[in-house]
C-alpha cells in the first residue's frame, strides 16, 4: 500500500501541475478529474475554441491493485511515462497501456 500511496503522489501532482499550466486559457478549461477510491486519473479538456466544441481526455493513468501504474492515454508530446520515471515511479512499475500487449516488449517499461 505504502507504494501506492507513493504513486497517487506523484501522478496526483503531476496532473495538478498539467493542470494549472493550462488554467489560464479563456474559453477552454482543463479539468482534472480524480478518482481516489478507483485510482482513476484523468485530465480533460472542455470548452469552445473559434466557435468549435472542445472536450476530450488527453491524459488517462491509473494505478492497478498490484502497483502497477498503466498510462491508459498519453495525447500530449510530453512523454509522460518519461517524466513519471523522472519523479520516481520505476519503469518496470509503469505499463504503456496505450500499447498492445505484444508491442510492449519493446519498450523500455512494463509489459504487464
């Protein structure tokens, strides 16, 4: 557990601080939504721009009962399992979830 705890930290203030970088846009919001209980982190773009509706998640992660931290969507070109690494997960604790199974064993992360 204690290394869950440690996870939800560190994704929780990295969303946080995603988050806020993009608070100061007028007509789309960023919204970071968090599900503590199922683990569940995600941050969504709404609004409109030029007229158009915007909505959509471009950063899905959770963190699985066994530890493991699967980055569900990565719509950014941050190279978010890089900068998780960065802030002490273990590549061998984050599964590119994005991938299919077989396409994971060449990577630098988690197959499972």
């Amino acid at each position: 557990m204690e290394k869950i705890a440690k996870y939800r930290q560190i994704i929780t203030s990295f969303m946080q601080e995603q988050a806020d970088i993009r608070k100061n846009r007028e007509q789309v919001q960023t919204q970071f939504v968090k599900d503590e209980e199922g683990r569940h982190y995600q941050l969504v773009n709404v609004g409109f721009q030029k007229g158009i509706r915007i909505y959509g998640c471009f950063i899905h992660i959770d963190i699985k009962a066994d530890g493991k931290v699967w980055i569900q969507h990565d719509g950014t070109d941050l190279e978010v399992a890089d900068i998780l690494n960065e802030m002490g997960i273990p590549k061998d604790d984050i599964v590119l979830g994005f991938y299919e199974e077989k396409l994971r064993q060449y990577t630098d992360f988690a197959i499972v």
